[in-house]
C-alpha cells in the first residue's frame, strides 16, 4: 500500500526543504488541474514502507478566495490523504498555527512538523513539544529541514500516523458558547443528509457557513440545505 | 442572529493559539526588545500610527517642494533664454519654437524636479521599511471600510502611475475586491497631477504650498476609501466582506544610496519618455491651436473657439476658457494641463505663469481647480488598462461617470465653502 501525504505551510516555512528531504530525488513537477500553479509530487521508501508525498501550495489561511488556498483545501477533502503534515515555522509560531488549526477543523489526518527549531531556539523559544502535541491532539516533531534534522522521526510519524496507531485524544477547537450554539445548530441540520456529511466534515461545514465562505454556500446551495441557508440569512 | 463572521472566528482562533503557546512554549529573555520590535511599536501603533503615517508623508511633499524649487528655477531659465533665441515670436515658426516648445513643453520639463524628489524621499521610506509598515497601518483602516489589505499595495503604487498600480491589482484575489480597488485607483495621486499642484497650490499658497499638495494626496485617499465602502454597500454585485490578509513586514534597513538614486532615475526616465513623445505632442497641438487662425487673437484661435464651448460646463466652478481647455487636454495626460497653461498664458517663467494663475482664479478656484484635477478622469492610457484589466466597457464607462460627477460635487463644495470663508 502506498501512503498519500500532502505537505501544507505557510509560505518560506521550509516546506520545499522538507519535500526534498524527504523525496530526495525522486520527485516531478505538473500542474494542479485545470489551474497554472505548480503541483510538485515525489516518492520515498523508508522502513518499506512507500510513500506519496504531494507538495501544497503555501497558503496562510483556508478560505475560498484565493486559488492556492482553495486547492489545498479540496486536495484535502476531496483526494483525503493518508496523513497530511503541516509544516509550522517554529520562530513565528504564532501565525503559523492558524493554519494548523483550520487544519484540525478540516479533519485531517495531522501532523505537524515544528521546522526552523534553530532559528527559533536563537530567538531564545523553548517548547514543550509533548504538551503542544496534547494539546493540538495531534504528533509533533521538531525538525531542521536544512540540516535533515528530524526528518526520519517524522517519516516515522507518517507511517504511525497512516497505519491508525496514533492514539491521541481527538482535539475540537472550541469557539467559545455563543459560536459553539450557532454552530451545533447548523451541524444538526446538515447531520440530516448523509449524504452531505460524509462527503464534508459536518463541523467544518458549520463553520465555513458562519463565516459566510462562498464555496461552501455553493455546496449547500447544490445540496438544496435551504434551512440552513436561512440561519445565516443566505437569501437567493 | 448577531455579528458573526469570518473576523468572530479568526479573532477566537488568535485567542486558542494564544492559550496553547502560554501552556507550551517559554520564551527565555523575554522583554528584550529589539531596535525592530521598538520602532515597530511605535510606528505600528493603534492610535500613533496612521499620524505618524500622515506626518512623514506630509514631510515627504515638504521636501519634495522645498527641495527642488531652486532646480526648477534654474531650468525654467534655461528655457526662457532658450525660447528668446529667435527675438519676438512674429513668425509661425519662432513662435513655435518659443512659444510651443520652449514656453509648453519647457515648462512642464521643469517639473521633472518635484517628481524626481518626491521619488527620492519614497525610496527611501520604502528601502527603510516603512511603507510595508504604512500599508500595514492602513490595511486596519480600510479593511473596516471595505477594502481589502492587500488593496493598499495598488494604492501605493498609485502615487507613481496609476496604469501600473491597476495592472498590479492581479495580486487580489477576490474577484470584488480586485474590481473595487480598480475602480478607485484613479482617485489616488498620480505623479503626472503633481505639476498641476505645484504650479496652483505655489500660485496662491506660498509657504504653505508644500502643505496643499499633501492635502490633496491626503484627499484623495480619503475618497478612495470612502468610495470603496460605497462601493461595497450600494452595488449588488459588490457586496460582502473583503477577505481577511495577512502580510509579512520586512526587516528594518539602512536604505542604500544606489537603490535610492536608481529610484529616482527610473522614474525621471519614464517622465522623460513620456515629454519626448505624448507631451511633445500635446505641446504641438496646443501650440497650434492656439496660433492659428495665424494673427487672430488667443479668445478667437482655434483653442479659444473650444475653450468658450466647453466654458459654460466649468464655469459654474469658477474656470474660465482656459481652464476649461487645459481640463480638456489633460485627458491626454494630466501634465498637458500645466503644458497648456504655458502656451495659452504664453508668457514663459514659472514666476510669470503663476502671477497669470493668480489673475485668472481666485485661491478658491486654485483650490478647486485642484481637486477637479484630481479627481474627474484617468488619464487616456489608465482607462485602456481598466478596460483590459476588467474586461468590461460598462465598468470602464461607470468609472468615467462617478468620477467626473464627484469632480464636480467635490469642486462645487469647495467654491461653496471657499466662498462662505472668504465672505464672497
């Protein structure tokens, strides 16, 4: 079986470095479809295991206006990766977990890589790796893409990762009762079509209507979710 | 239900990461702060910022007009001796030279040296790192007013060239958004409008010149972010958010002498290209129309017979056939106003065409001269690109519309006021 992984980051996070440690030579480069930005895919075997590596664009959000960020986001729900690794810039920490955590919202099988571990360890940064890792739910490895440092624990991580042994508590990033109520209410009303909710993660969706993301109204528009569409005062 | 959005969310996901790292990460020497984290917290202040913003501009158009005044004297005597070569202009062809080239496309040479300085104190602000800084200061301000963050880039750009400036709102990536900063790009400050500011606001202003020009790129950002949220509100295919941006700020740097002066060369360059040929050319037509019927006097020459035409449009502002024309040609490119006041004033000399200003308008109508100026077309080459860039003539015919209507709202609420003022 051969394990799918998507890199994800925020742009000049490493995320090229880490690809090419991980793929060595073994990579190409084509276009995602329909679209001219550069899709890079390679292979890499280790532990004999194989594994698929795509790289995704650098994207610093989710949100449905630009091409990049829509292409990462339906890569990951549409062709659902075995394990995909969210490359974090460790000196700028701060910024970069805001995609790990719409990241975690997606549902995705995650892991994320704390790359730059020298840069931030000069900006004076110590982190509890295993707490961070308790509480985003999900591994996390430090990494030094330029020197390789961390990246055979990380293809660790992806092969434990893909084979379903991860056994960390599921984490759901909480918005606080007045969110959490409008969003369990939309969450129920799209439970009620299966159909919808096995193809999106129901939460994610909830979210993305409240924010008034206009791809996911489209998809409940198709899906005919009218009630739905209502709460948030969606008129057509 | 209440005010939720994209921004309830982003801020309560800021608030979590917030309360991860407390719990996951420590920071040894935390409180020492770098030469770059201290002037960031002044100059990415919420309440100091935007000031600090509009002093160091309105610093920038001191130096730009201080600076370069003693250069344009220098050129524009140059000119006049120049244009003197031949004695008095009595045949068609002296009265070409000195009259059309020396007298029109001479004098707005001169204005080569404000445009030059006005570069030069931008680079540096640029190389130092402060615009990302400004745009990072503005991007809070427009974003509550429609715009998106990554608008005020296209803005910036705005101050040197419009055309540009909207070939550069590629970068946007909403559809809207894009279309907004479009059609609003115009209304920021090109540098082709500075000599008409230069030559009005040193005609009535006098020391205080250098302040009226700045408030003139003051005003026109102000309409161009007041437009875009109208924009926003009253146009159904407008509406809703502007996606939220996140940009990352460069390092702070000693700007560098030798990027600082290519700078300033490259954009003396492209003012050269452009009075080498569409200046040349306005100089020519102007000079013609304004000679010929060859003997007859100015008010019946060919310039005089359009000017009383159009007169009666302007003149409720207070221009007469002179500014009328100049407005009209200006849609060629906004130097060929300041180009026409030299030939129709045709008395060569800064000096002398600033007192001819001074007798054809009052500080009032300098003042709304200036804000018509501004406001009331793109120029020809600016409205192809919003053509090409929008696809679409209807926009490009809607910009037209809603800027020469807000031209002359603006205009007419400065004579208006002017007036009460003065006591007129």
């Amino acid at each position: 079986m051969i394990i799918k992984v998507a890199l994800i980051g925020n742009p000049n996070v490493g995320k090229t470095a880490i690809f090419n440690a991980l793929t060595g030579s073994r990579q190409h480069v084509g276009n995602w479809p329909g679209v001219t930005v550069e899709k890079k895919e390679g292979r890499c075997t280790h532990r004999g295991a194989e594994m698929e590596v795509v790289d995704l664009p650098g994207i610093y959000s989710l949100t449905a206006s630009s091409i990049d960020e829509r292409i990462a986001r339906n890569y990951i729900i549409k062709e659902r990766p075995d394990v995909v690794v969210d490359i974090v810039d460790a000196s700028n920490i701060e910024r970069n977990l805001y995609l790990t955590l719409l990241l975690l919202e997606l549902e995705a099988n995650l892991i994320v890589a704390l790359n730059m571990m020298d840069i931030a360890a000069s900006k004076g940064y110590e982190f509890d790796t295993e707490k961070l890792s308790l509480l985003l739910g999900v591994p996390v490895i430090p990494t030094v893409a330029t020197t390789h440092f961390g990246i055979r624990e990380l293809k660790d991580a992806i092969i434990e990762a893909a084979s379903g042994k991860n056994k960390r508590r599921k984490v759901t990033i909480g918005y606080g009762e007045d969110l959490e109520t409008e969003i369990r209410r939309i969450e129920e009303m799209i439970m009620e079509d299966p159909h919808l909710s096995g193809t999106y993660p129901p939460r994610w969706l909830a979210i993305k209507i409240l924010e008034r993301d206009e791809e996911v109204i489209g998809i409940l528009e198709r899906y005919q979710k009218k009630d739905v569409l209502e709460v948030v005062g969606w008129e057509k | 239900m209440g005010e939720i959005d994209a921004d309830t969310f982003a801020d309560r996901r800021y608030r979590t990461i917030e309360e991860i790292l407390k719990a996951s990460l420590r920071v040894r020497g935390r409180g020492e702060l770098t030469i770059s984290d201290m002037l960031d917290r002044v100059f990415l202040n919420r309440v100091l910022g935007i000031p600090i913003f509009l002093i160091l501009m309105w610093a920038t158009f001191q130096f730009a007009f201080a600076v370069s005044e003693p250069f344009m004297v220098m050129l524009e005597r140059a000119f006049g001796w120049l244009g003197g070569l031949f004695g008095e202009a009595e045949t068609p062809l002296v009265s070409f030279w000195s009259d059309g080239i020396c007298g029109g496309l001479g004098f707005v040479m001169v204005f080569i040296f404000p445009i030059m300085f006005l570069f030069l104190a931008l680079a540096i602000l640029e190389d130092s790192g402060y615009l990302p800084r400004a745009a990072f200061v503005m991007d809070r301000l427009m974003y509550r007013c429609g715009l998106h963050g990554r608008s005020f880039i296209p803005l910036l750009m705005g101050f040197g060239c419009n055309l540009p400036a909207i070939m550069a709102t590629r970068t946007i990536g909403d559809e809207r958004d894009r279309l907004i900063t479009i059609l609003v790009n115009p209304l920021i400050s090109c540098s082709a409008r500075l000599p008409v500011y230069v030559l009005i606001a040193g005609a009535f202003f006098g020391a205080h010149a250098g302040t009226a020009i700045f408030l003139m790129y003051v005003l026109g950002i102000v309409l161009a972010i007041m437009m875009a949220l109208l924009f926003r509100r009253v146009i159904p295919g407008l509406k809703g958010r502007p996606s939220p941006f996140l940009m990352e700020l460069p390092p702070y740097r000693r700007p560098t002498g030798r990027s600082i002066l290519l700078h300033m060369w490259s954009r003396a360059v492209v003012f050269l290209r452009k009075a080498g040929t569409i200046l040349l050319g306005g100089a020519i037509i102007l000079w013609f129309m304004s000679s010929f019927p060859w003997g007859a006097d100015l008010g019946s020459s060919y310039a005089g017979m359009l000017g009383h035409l159009i007169e009666p449009i302007v003149r409720p502002l207070g221009f007469d056939w002179m500014g009328a024309v100049a407005l009209f040609f200006g849609f060629l490119a906004k130097e060929i106003v300041v180009e026409t006041f030299g030939i129709l004033y045709g008395v060569g000399g800064e000096d002398e065409i600033m007192a001819a200003v001074a007798g054809h308008m009052t500080p009032v109508t300098g003042l709304a001269f200036m804000v018509f100026t501004l406001i009331y077309l793109p120029c020809l080459a600016t409205l192809g690109t919003v053509r090409a860039e929008t696809g679409s003539w209807k926009w490009t015919g809607f910009m037209v519309l809603y800027q020469l209507l807000l031209a002359y709202t603006v205009a007419g609420i400065v004579v208006i006021t002017g007036n009460l003022v003065m006591g007129v």
